[in-house]
C-alpha cells in the first residue's frame, strides 16, 4: 500500500479494462524483453507543446533582467507554509539546482540538469531530494508569469546562480537553452537496488574499493546525489567518505580542486534540517495522498517548518552567517576540533568541541538563540584525506581564488550536460571557451562539395572504408549531454585514434587520403570525413539500382588536440557496436541490449535501428571484415537482403559457440549464413521483426534506401548545432 491506494472495502465493482496504473504492465510476463520503449520516449504524444513550438525563439521574448529580478525578490519573500531560513531562500534554491545539475555522470552523459527531469520520479522522489518540491512549488507563480519564454530547467538552475548572487558571489556567468520534457525518463539506469539507501556493499565489485562502484552510478546509495552525508553506510569515517567523494565526483568530470571548491561553495550557505522526527514525515511525492497534491514529505504530527523541518536528518549550518559568500565554511572546518554528535533526529555529524558563541550561526527564526555548527562526514573528508586537506588550505588562504575556483565550477556542475557553446544562448554566456565544451572552430562552407567528392571517389577507398569511417566519427554522439559526433573530427586525434572499435590500422589509411583530399580542397578533414562516408552510400545504392543523393551540410571544423580533453573522451569508447557487428569483450549485459543503449544515446528510433543495421551488414561495414550477418550475395550493394533473409521462414537459426549462430537451409541443412545476437533479434524480437518484415517487402526496396538514408544524415548531423 502506498498513499495513492484507494480502499476497495464497500466498493461496487466496475468494468476496468485499462493498464492504468504502472504497477502491471503488458510485459511484466517476459522481463527480460528488450525494452524499445527507451526510443519512443518524450514523443510528440506526451509533448503539449506541437511540433512547431521552437524553445530558442520564445527565448528571444523573454525579459532576462525582469526575470531575475523577480527571482531576487523571491529570495526574501518568505512564505507561512514553508518559511525561509533567516528569511532567505539561498540555501534551498541552491540545493535544488545542484541536485538537478548533479545526478549527471560523465560514463553515459545521462542525468544532470538539461531536461526538467527533477520534476518526475524517480528523481522528485528520491530521499536526496528531501524537501526540494517545496522550492519548485515556490517558483511556480514565476513560471506562470513568464510561461513558455523560460524552461522548468532553465529556471531550477538560474535560481540557484540568482540565490548565490543575492548573497553576494559573483557567478561565472549563465546560459539557457535547456529544453523541458514532459514525462519522466525511462533510459536511465539508476541502480538495481528496490529499496532507497540500501547498503552500499550492493553497488560495488569489491566493498573495500571505491573505485569499484558500479558504473555508470554515479552515487553510493541508491537515491543519493554522491555520497551519505553520515558516511558510508551511515556509519561516519571521514577518510572512507573522501574515497567515496573522490570517486562519485570524478565521475561527474570534477577534479580534487573542483571537488573541494564545490563542497566548500555549496556548504558556505544554507544549513540541513533535522530537528524532528524522520518518522512524523508522510510519504515522498510520487507516493503521497492525493490531497497533498504533488508535496511529499508532509508532516501532519507536529510543526515540521522553519526550525522544525526534517529532510536529511542531520541539523544546523556549516558557517557564522549562511546567507552569505564568504570564507566562514574553511574558518570553522579548519581552527576548530570536532566530535562525532547526533542530531535531534538521530543522524550522525559533526561539532566543534569548542566554539565562542559569536562564531555560532543564529537560529533560522529567532536571531537571539545561537545554534551549534555543524559538518557532514563529507566535509570532515575535506580536513581530513591529505590531498583534500591541502587544497582547504590554499582556499582559506585565498578567498579570490576560492571564489574563482568555485565560480567556475559551479559553472561546469551546471553545464555539464549542455552539450556545446553553440546551444547556450543569453546575455550572460561567457566569452571565454572551456576545455569541457568540447570547442570546434567554425569550419569553410565555401568549397566546391561535388570536386571534393569526385576526388574521394576516384582516391581508391573501398564503400566499406568510406561508410565505416564516417560512422566511426558520427558514432560517439550522445544526445544524453550532446558530446562527440563527426563535427571536430576528434576520430584522429587521441584517445579515439587509438580505440579497437575504431581498427586503428584501417583508419590510419583512410585519413591519410581523406586529409590529402581536405588539404588539396579547403574542406575539413571533419567534412570530408562525412563525405566520404556519403558517397559510399550513393555508390551502394547504385549497385542496388537506386540512384540518390545523401544530403550533406558542410561547415563542421577540426579540433585540435589542444581544444580536446582526452581523458574526459574515454567514456565515450564504444565497447558495443550493432550497426558494425562488433563487440569488445563479453559483458553481463546481452548485446542487444548493448546496443539497443547505443541507440538511444545517438537518439535514433527502433524503426532507425532496424534500418540502418540492415542496411550496413549489406554494404559491408562490418569490424573486421567479419561476414556475420551479411545476408546476401550482393555485398556492397544497399539492398533489403538482410530483411529478406532473416525473415525467411525456409532458413533455421542454431547456436555454433561463442555467441556465433549458423543460419541453415531447412532443407538441405547446409549454412547459408553466420550470424550474431545483434543479428538475430531483429528476427526473434517481435517489434523488430514487424520491421524487418515491413523492409522485406518486395514493394519497400526504394523505401529501404531513402529510410536508411535519412536515418543516416540523422547520424551523421547530429551534433550540428550550428545550424540546427
């Protein structure tokens, strides 16, 4: 039972024929099905907004300085129902918009800040998330005002630089662009536990090692940001928590000294709640009665606001005056004992053993009561693990640098997942470019396309070697925080050079003829990358008896290894390729379901999918020249054999060893063809075959060839901000 159960007691029974509760679904008989759902998601069906809504215009309209005046003013607008800390709301809208920023994770790019998502389950529900649908219910009669002109998620994360500005920091600077979904995210993985803060030995290979946290988790317990603020397990260790800091913010791309600046930053303002009982709290959101109306943790028992409120647990602010930016946080941590207390709602922290009451913070409602400091076992890390002891020091001793450090930190937490500066827009956009954007300098348009392909075309690449290289750039976009893809031509430079998935030595040849050419013609290497790859396509279309022409766009530059943050690429190495039948090692993951994540990362659709994939076994494009569902005797030629084949009700599939199939005549049982799982399931899935069998079709040839090739300029623009 949770509090949407209705009782049934007395009730008269009635005819329900719809799955109307997400208890049950259709599927729950086969759990292991793949779920294609992931591809579907945030359609046009759960979008109110029409497909002619365009976010960037409606920005145009909007009154930036108007709206954040309006959210300065709403920082002291203290409200009965849910009061504000010394009648300052810094603290919680500083909270919300790092907790949205910070559930992104550099291993998939998935999470963060850029799509709203803080407003659906699992995420408005999560024990992190204590107490913040009251800051986002706060800043509704703001989004009503502006409406449409200003994003859900634009606003969670300019009110937090707005809190921190009305307190008297200067931030980096500010970006919008950050476009709303309208349900909440099916393809995040956030961990297999069924319950909230289970112990953390479930999360690791190896309990000892923090390194060894599952990825692509970025956090220790399920339901948290990064870490347990009691420590690990709830059980306080200061040095066993900077481990697990170091470990969780390393995986959202921040280093020791971002790392440090942001728990300092972050704790300098605001205090955490635990003067109560966890127990008098009503279920999270997504649980809660339906008289609460989208509140969760609702205490109905006693007080529960201002001084009373319970979210973490643990209770009072980490510095003298936390409604200001100032070096309070490294004066306490740093010149003051501590010992190990808990709070009225019985959660370990942190206080000093000895403090002069003037340095003690004031109580939130009464300015006459002084109240005891407090620090998480994650700030005692900060003091205590040598390295992170330094950097405290270095800060304390340079408020500006601190100041800098943080500013710019804060930056990078909160526009991680923005993917690059082509999609910020706004009057507060720095100038400056940062190594984490993933800078391209603009690239020519002003070359002649059809030379430069009539020279790739007579430069003696094979189809297979074209199109290959082309979708081993392309490949690395995520739509997820809008890294990688074919624009920069980073595949030559390192670490992507070098990946197996890449066949290091095909791909040196290649580039060395494709450079030649950009060389010879005044297109980037990137463009003509792209090119390549397009034109053979045409000429595999050709052999099937269609003649086409792949759109192209040109204008992609060529970054340097200087504008790449080689190490932050690693993530994105593909270790799992559908589309050229390839797998690095095996996985406790099927590799369909590989794929499949492959897929919803480069946002392509199912039906996408199934295209593309048939169409490269045809055309040859397989890692290694591998003929593992190559279902045809016309390779090379972008037919709709593979469809055909894998569909035909004369053939049998049976195992061979090491994840290889042999497809048979049923007949005379001789092998026809080889075959892989990513081969297979467009066969044995029952939506995929419903596609494979629509491209088998003696009447969808021409169809086959102009859907693969619009699904293959999706790829190949996918990171074309610039003109998107």
């Amino acid at each position: 039972m949770d509090g949407n159960d209705m009782p049934s007691a007395g009730k008269c029974p009635v005819m329900h024929g719809g799955m109307t509760a997400i208890g049950r679904t259709v599927m729950e008989w086969w759990p292991n099905a793949l779920n294609l759902d992931i591809l579907s998601q945030h359609d046009t069906k759960t979008n109110p907004m029409g497909k002619d809504f365009n976010y960037r215009e409606e920005l145009k309209k909007l009154d930036v300085q108007a709206l954040k005046q309006d959210l300065q003013d709403l920082m002291t607008d203290s409200k009965d129902w849910w009061p504000a800390d010394w009648g300052h709301y810094g603290g919680l809208m500083i909270r919300m918009a790092w907790h949205a920023a910070g559930s992104y994770r550099l291993f998939d790019g998935r999470g963060g800040g850029g799509t709203g998502n803080q407003r659906f389950a699992p995420l408005n529900s999560w024990p992190d998330n204590g107490n913040l649908d009251k800051a986002r219910r706060l800043l509704w009669p703001i989004k009503k005002k502006y409406g449409n002109k200003v994003s859900w998620a634009d606003l969670y994360i300019l009110a937090g630089n707005v809190a921190y500005e009305s307190m008297g920091f200067k931030t980096f600077g500010f970006a919008f662009g950050r476009e709303d979904i309208w349900a909440p995210e099916q393809d995040v993985y956030w961990g297999s536990e069924k319950e909230w803060l289970a112990d953390s030995v479930l999360r690791y290979a190896n309990a000892e090692d923090p390194a060894s946290l599952e990825a692509p988790l970025g956090a220790v317990h399920m339901g948290l940001i990064y870490v347990n603020p009691q420590g690990r397990d709830g059980k306080p260790d200061p040095l066993k928590s900077a481990h697990d800091v170091r470990v969780t913010f390393k995986r959202m791309a921040m280093n020791d000294e971002e790392t440090v600046a942001l728990t300092a930053g972050g704790h300098t303002v605001g205090k955490a709640h635990g003067n109560g009982l966890e127990s008098n709290l009503g279920p999270a959101p997504e649980a809660a009665p339906i008289e609460e109306q989208g509140f969760g943790w609702m205490n109905h028992k006693t007080r529960g606001v201002g001084r009373d409120a319970v979210t973490s647990g643990l209770e009072g602010a980490w510095t003298t005056h936390p409604t200001q930016w100032d070096n309070g946080y490294f004066d306490l941590l740093l010149n003051h004992e501590w010992d190990l207390k808990k709070s009225p709602a019985g959660a370990w922290q942190w206080q000093p053993v000895d403090i002069k009451e003037e340095d003690m913070p004031v109580d939130v409602e009464d300015p006459s009561i002084r109240k005891m400091p407090i620090m998480t076992d994650a700030d005692m890390a900060m003091k205590m693990d040598p390295e992170y002891r330094k950097i405290s020091e270095r800060f304390y001793n340079d408020f500006e640098y601190f100041s800098e450090t943080f500013a710019r930190a804060w930056f990078k937490l909160t526009h991680r997942d923005m993917g690059p500066k082509a999609r910020y827009f706004g009057p507060e956009v720095p100038q400056e470019d940062l190594i984490w954007q993933d800078p391209v300098p603009a690239g020519n348009t002003g070359y002649d396309v059809d030379s430069v392909k009539a020279k790739i075309a007579a430069s003696g690449l094979s189809i297979n070697e074209m199109v290959s290289t082309a979708w081993d750039s392309a490949r690395t976009y995520r739509g997820s925080d809008m890294r990688g893809g074919a624009n920069g031509a980073r595949i030559r430079l390192a670490p992507q050079k070098d990946w197996e998935g890449n066949e290091p030595a095909r791909l040196a040849k290649v580039l060395k003829v494709l450079e030649g050419i950009a060389s010879d013609t005044g297109a980037s290497v990137a463009d003509v990358i792209v090119l390549a790859g397009n034109v053979g396509i045409e000429q595999a279309a050709k052999k099937a008896g269609v003649d086409v022409k792949v759109p192209f766009a040109p204008g992609r530059g060529d970054a340097t290894a200087d504008m790449t943050d080689a190490e932050s690429f690693e993530p994105l190495e593909p270790i799992n390729d559908g589309y050229r039948n390839w797998q690095k090692a095996e996985y406790d993951v099927s590799p369909e379901e590989l794929m499949l994540d492959r897929t919803q990362l480069l946002g392509l659709t199912a039906p996408e999918m199934t295209v593309l994939v048939g169409g490269m076994r045809v055309i040859g494009t397989n890692h290694g020249g591998t003929k593992h569902g190559v279902f045809t005797a016309q390779e090379g030629a972008l037919t709709n054999d593979f469809f055909v084949n894998v569909t035909d009700t004369e053939n049998y599939w049976r195992p061979s060893g090491n994840g290889i199939y042999e497809i048979r005549d049923r007949k005379t049982d001789a092998v026809k063809w080889t075959a892989t799982r990513m081969d297979l399931v467009f066969g044995s899935n029952s939506i995929l075959r419903a596609y494979s069998e629509l491209y088998a079709q003696d009447d969808s040839k021409a169809k086959f060839v102009h859907d693969f090739i619009a699904a293959w300029t999706k790829v190949m623009n996918a990171d074309r901000f610039d003109f998107a």
